[in-house]
C-alpha cells in the first residue's frame, strides 16, 4: 500500500522539479509572454481542435493531420477553459495536475517492485525530453490514466484497469498499445474467465473515435490517414527507416539534431526492451515492443525520444536498479539533468527536441 510518505516524495519530487523549470525559464519574461512561450507544436494543434474542432479554424486551410491527435486532450482543455481563459495556460494546468497523479501511481508501481518510489520519479522527470511533461501536451494526461490502469492490474482490480485504460486510450494511440499489453498481463496471471470481457473496455474509445471519422470523412482509419499526410507515417521495411533517419542525422546543421535524438532514443528503445524480455516481463515487453515497432517502420524516426516517457516499466526497472546502486541514479541524474535543461530551453526557443 502506499504509505503518505511514498505520496508525499513522488509529490515532491513532481511539484519540485515544476518549480525548478518555472524559475529556470521565467527570468527575464514577462507572465503572459512566458505563457504563450509553450504554445509550440502540438500544443498549438490541441488547441486548435479544443476552440474549433477538428475542421480547425474557419476560414483557414483544414489540417489535415488533426485527425491523428485523439479527443482526450482536447476534451480536457474544453474543460480547464471553463475556469482559466487562457487555453494556452489551460494544457499548462492540465499536465501539472495530470502529471501530480501520474507520479503518485508510478511510486506506488515501484514499491510494488520493493523499489524506491521516488527514484522512479526522479528518473522519469530528469530525462531528456521530459519538457513534454510540462507542456500542453497529451504525454501527462495519458499517464494519469495508463500509470494507475497497470497498478489496478496488478492488484487484479480489473473493472478499474479497464476502465483507467479506456481514459488512456482517449488521449492516445498508444493506449491500444496498453490495452494488448492487459490482455497479457490478464492471461499471465491466469484470472478467471469471467473477467475476461472486462479487457474489451480499452478497445472501445478507438472504436468510437474511429466511427466519429468515419461518419465525417467516410474513412474508418481517418486518424492514421493523417499520421500519413502530416508527419510520413507510411509504413516500410525497418531497414529503410533506420536508413533515412540516419542520413538525415548525419546531416549539418540544426536540421540534423532532431534526428541525432531519434538515433539515440532508438538505442534506449532496444536496450529498454531487450532488458524486459530479459527480466521476462512480457506484458510490460509487450505494451513497449509495440510502440517501439510502430515507430520504427515509419518513414522515418519521429517521435521515439518523447515516446520512451510513456514507458512506465521502464522506469519502474531503473528505480530498482537505483534502488540496489544508488550511485547510478546519481551518475544519470547527471548527464540527463543537463539535457533535459537544454531541451528545455531550446524547446521554448522554436526547435524540436523530441
């Protein structure tokens, strides 16, 4: 059970590091300004379907890839704008506070591993892309309903994973993704048949958001049509990604770092996942095998540095080990607290880190 201090150090460590970013990169900018700052990429594009639906705004140019960004996000910030009438500080409230959950289910997750709790935290908040954490984005949102889904799991509450997960699978693709790595988890542990259609609740969201497309455009796979036509998600040999993403990284120029971080983010991907089956967690190596093979026979690398912030086994393996070395976490603490500060200023800059 999680004790109030183990809830108290993952709020700590969430709501502190918060608060080191917001010192870290308010000097010097006014409040509205700084606001305004963190509507970049994707947050604009949520906000965009949260104002205007997705048709986007009147008058304007449809984009075709708002599709591709599920209603969860949208739906929240629909819901935030009720009471805070900046939309850009509405996904701002939104990811603090989604964020806070997330943290509290993942220490818990932890400690069910006889791990350190915080260390978890810690892990996930220093890493290099974890500007995505704090930003309007859909990444907090997802994991405070994906984190306490799995916890559920585990404690074989499976009316409450089911329907956690069915959350998740609002916010993002990658909660098919959770909802496969359930019915693993659920044969695993050999449970009775006649929970078994409680597993059929995740599916549902993507069912339905794809009914909603279809009944717009006549296409039932409209949201991967627009994964296709706005970021080149068509699918190819994995040889073939591998390749263009690293031509495109051995490029020069600002141009070529993104890719550099879809090369590294690759590596850990394999490593994360080879260290699973090791530890033989198939269902945890089954809901991160899954992400990581869709995203690597894309076109090309996108997304895979930001995705690993989704993989709460992962983190719960590395508080274990920082939990039996705690100089580990020390030593990584101090090669990706840099980056994640870089990343976060250049985040806040226009450029894409992840």
């Amino acid at each position: 059970m999680l004790t109030r201090s183990s809830a108290r150090d993952a709020l700590v460590v969430w709501l502190g590091s918060r608060a080191g970013l917001l010192v870290m990169t308010l000097l010097g900018v006014a409040a509205g300004e700084y606001v305004d700052k963190w509507r970049l990429w994707d947050a604009e594009l949520f906000v965009t379907i949260a104002e205007h639906g997705y048709d986007g705004e009147p008058g304007t140019r449809p984009d075709v890839g708002l599709p591709a960004f599920f209603p969860g996000m949208p739906l929240a910030l629909r819901a935030v704008h009720l009471v805070v009438p900046d939309w850009s500080a509405a996904g701002l409230i939104i990811s603090l506070v989604a964020g806070a959950v997330a943290m509290v289910a993942l220490a818990k997750l932890a400690e069910l591993e006889d791990a350190r709790g915080w260390a978890a935290v810690l892990a996930l908040v220093l890493f290099p892309t974890a500007v995505f954490l704090t930003a309007g984005y859909s990444e907090s949102l997802f994991l405070a309903f994906a984190i306490p889904a799995w916890l559920a799991a585990r404690q074989q509450r499976w009316p409450a994973a089911a329907v956690l997960a069915a959350g998740a699978s609002c916010v993002r693709i990658t909660g098919l993704f959770l909802a496969v790595a359930l019915v693993v988890e659920f044969w695993q542990r050999r449970q009775p048949v006649r929970r078994a259609p409680w597993l059929v609740v995740p599916f549902l969201p993507l069912v339905a958001y794809s009914y909603y497309h279809f009944t717009r455009t006549g296409d039932w796979l409209a949201w991967k049509r627009a994964q296709e036509a706005g970021w080149g998600r068509e699918l190819v040999w994995p040889w073939d990604a591998w390749t263009v993403t690293w031509q495109a990284a051995m490029g020069e120029g600002e141009a070529a770092v993104p890719f550099r971080m879809e090369i590294a983010g690759a590596v850990v991907a394999v490593a994360a996942l080879v260290w699973l089956l090791v530890l033989r967690r198939w269902s945890e190596a089954v809901y991160v095998g899954l992400q990581a093979a869709a995203l690597m026979v894309s076109a090309y690398y996108l997304g895979l540095p930001r995705s690993l912030l989704l993989w709460f086994p992962l983190w719960v393996v590395v508080a274990g080990v920082a939990t039996r070395r705690p100089w580990l976490l020390v030593a990584y603490g101090l090669v990706s607290g840099p980056l994640m500060v870089l990343n976060t200023i250049r985040f806040l800059s226009g450029a894409w880190v992840g």
